[in-house]
C-alpha cells in the first residue's frame, strides 16, 4: 500500500492506493519500473482525495482529470489496467453476466472512464429484449459482454507493447545524452585528432600542407 499526500492551492490531499492482488505476487512485481513513478505522478488518483463541494464539482470529471488516459501512457500502466479487466472477465465467466460488483473497479471510489464504458456496457445488454428467452438472452449477452472485454484487453496489450519500444528508445535516448560529450568538447576532440594525423603523416615523411583556414567577414 501506498501513501502519497500532495499539496494543492494550499491543501494537502492525501488517499491511500493499494495495488491489484495479481501485482502482488514477486513474479508479477518484482520491483517497480522508473516509469511507473512516472505515471503514477500523473494519474488522478494522486488528487482525488478530495471532499466537501469539491468532490460534486462536475468539473473534476472530465477526461483530463481520468487516470485512464494517463496510465494508457504507459507499459505499466497499460498492464495494471489489463489486470483489472481480467478480474471483471473471470468475475464475468463465475457469474455469467456484467454485475455491477463487478464494473467496480478500484480507483480510490471514483468513476473513470474503463468502469463508466463497462456500466454502459451493462445497461445496453439489460435492455436487450430481441424476443429470446430469458436464458438465450442472458448467454447471449455474455457472449457479446466478453467480446467487448476481450476486445479491450487486446488494445490494451497492443498499447503496452507501443509504450514499451518508446519507452525504451527514450531510455536509450537519456542515456546516450548522458554519456556524449558536449558540442563543444566533440569539437576540440576533432581538432586534436586532426592535429595528430597531420603529425603521424609528417612524421612518415610526408609533405603535409599546412591546415587550410577560412576568415569569415561581413560584406561591406
């Protein structure tokens, strides 16, 4: 479990996040990605401990402040939120219907927009009626509900994979920044072995001309 309190316009919000079971166990979670913190900075469960008027404020349920979006940002992510749609399809396949237990997921009690497409999801089957029985409707709608999560958990399997070859040219990319020298530095290391090629040829006998210079004035 983790604690995060942060301090917003004067107000320190604080909530406290606990992660999927399946990421509990060492093989799944081993150690946490640099990335992950990366994420989780961003994702609204870091500012949704909130209360009072705040908490009724249409305002602080649009898509920007949905944890979705930010988690879909990442490998992590993407995996923490496939975790959770699997739970709701073997709850799904127990069951043999949407439940609304079931489209609970948890983020610290809010809605987001993976359990708000779920609910409606689950409203549009209950008002299925094609005319079958009650029993070919109810395995019908299971049919189309498990599509649909399947459907999901391939999307986000493939934005894990997308975030995972960015995420590692990005790392490839900060470290390779971290290792080159400067401009500058690249530019005295040219000149020197220039000046020591010119060396080793006059050294060998060679007429070496002297290095060309160029002077670059304004046109009058």
């Amino acid at each position: 479990m983790h604690r995060h309190s942060s301090l917003d316009d004067g107000k320190a919000n604080s909530l406290v996040f606990t992660f999927p079971k399946a990421l509990n166990k060492d093989e799944d979670f081993a150690a946490p990605e640099p990335d992950f913190f990366k994420w989780l900075d961003k994702a609204l469960f870091l500012d949704v401990a909130i209360s009072g008027d705040e908490a009724e404020d249409s305002s602080l349920t649009g898509p920007e402040r949905d944890p979705v979006s930010a988690m879909k940002d990442s490998a992590m992510g993407n995996s923490i939120l496939a975790n959770w749609l699997s739970d709701v399809r073997k709850g799904m396949e127990q069951d043999g219907e949407l439940t609304e237990a079931a489209i609970k997921i948890p983020f610290h009690g809010k809605p987001n927009k993976l359990s708000l497409d779920l609910a409606e999801l689950r409203l549009r089957l209950s008002q299925n009626s094609d005319g079958a029985d009650a029993a070919a409707r109810r395995e019908e709608n299971k049919k189309q509900a498990l599509a649909y999560i399947d459907r999901e958990l391939r999307m986000l399997e493939w934005g894990k994979e997308d975030c995972k070859q960015r995420e590692m040219a990005e790392e490839e990319a900060q470290q390779a920044a971290a290792v080159l020298p400067s401009l500058a530095v690249l530019d005295k290391i040219m000149r020197y072995e220039t000046k020591l090629e010119r060396l080793q040829r006059m050294r060998q006998g060679e007429a070496v001309p002297p290095p060309l210079t160029l002077e670059v004035s304004e046109r009058p």
